[in-house]
C-alpha cells in the first residue's frame, strides 16, 4: 500500500472513534439531566381510559331500568282470560315497592320480564338473566268460600 493511501484509511478509521466519543459526552449530559429529575419526581398513579376502542369493562352490563320489576316486587291483581283466544287475555299485576301498575298480554316485556302466558288463575313469565332464560308463575291468591 501507499502512503496516501494508509492516511485515507486511518482518517477513516478515526471518523467514528470521535463520533462515539462525542456522543458519549452528550449521553453523559443527559444521565445527569435524568437523575436530578428522577429524585424530584413524585408519585404517580396509573390511569385508564377507553376511547372508542369498544366497550368499558368497568361499567355494568346491566342498566337500573332493564333490571325491575323483580318478581317477587310483582303482585297479580286479577286475570281477564279469554278461553276462546288465549292471546287477547289480560293480567294486572301490582308492584309493591312504588304502587305502579301493569296491564298485560302474552308477548309484552317489562323490564327482563317477558310474559310467556296467561291461565285463568296463573301468569307464566321468562325471566332473562345474564344470557340464560327461566320460567317463573305468579299465581292468584286463593279465596276462601264463607260459610
């Protein structure tokens, strides 16, 4: 090799030595900047939020509305059966805890209620809880004959 050419390689060699080494100082300047600001920083709490990114996990599935009335807060009232058309048949039932009253057919919905039928002494309701479904009977209170 020639002379010439031994000082291009060593300029070469000797461009990324001073390069590491100038960053080195500045990455120096910086880990000193990083610990007087990590001594004075507090506590921090970690907090969530769900931007469009589908629905909250923490918030209930179940809306106050869809939950009542409760079958046991239901009291049947009476019964207007139709034997000919069972479908044109109709309850009234009574909730006790606010005194409202519901005027029912076979098929309407109150609530997570669904009124599944109407005897001539009982009411039969499909309950929807969660994805499942049961059937509940709400009968008329028995009159005793005098004598």
């Amino acid at each position: 090799m020639r002379a010439n050419d031994l000082v291009i390689v060593a300029l070469l060699a000797a461009t990324p030595l001073a390069a590491q080494a100038g960053g080195a100082a500045g990455a120096a300047k910086d880990t000193t900047h990083g610990d007087t600001t990590a001594a004075s920083t507090g506590l921090v709490r970690e907090v969530f939020s769900y931007e469009g990114g589908g629905r909250d996990p923490f918030l209930s599935l179940l809306k106050s509305g869809d939950v009542r009335p409760l079958i046991a807060d239901l009291k049947l009232v009476t019964i207007l059966y139709d034997g000919t058309y069972p479908a044109r048949s109709v309850a009234v039932l009574r909730d006790i805890t606010n005194a409202k009253r519901y005027r029912v057919k076979p098929g309407e919905v109150i609530g997570r209620l669904r009124i599944t039928t109407i005897r001539p002494r009982e009411v039969v309701f499909t309950v929807q809880e969660f994805g499942f479904e049961r059937q509940e009977t709400l009968s008329l209170a028995r009159q005793e004959a005098t004598p």
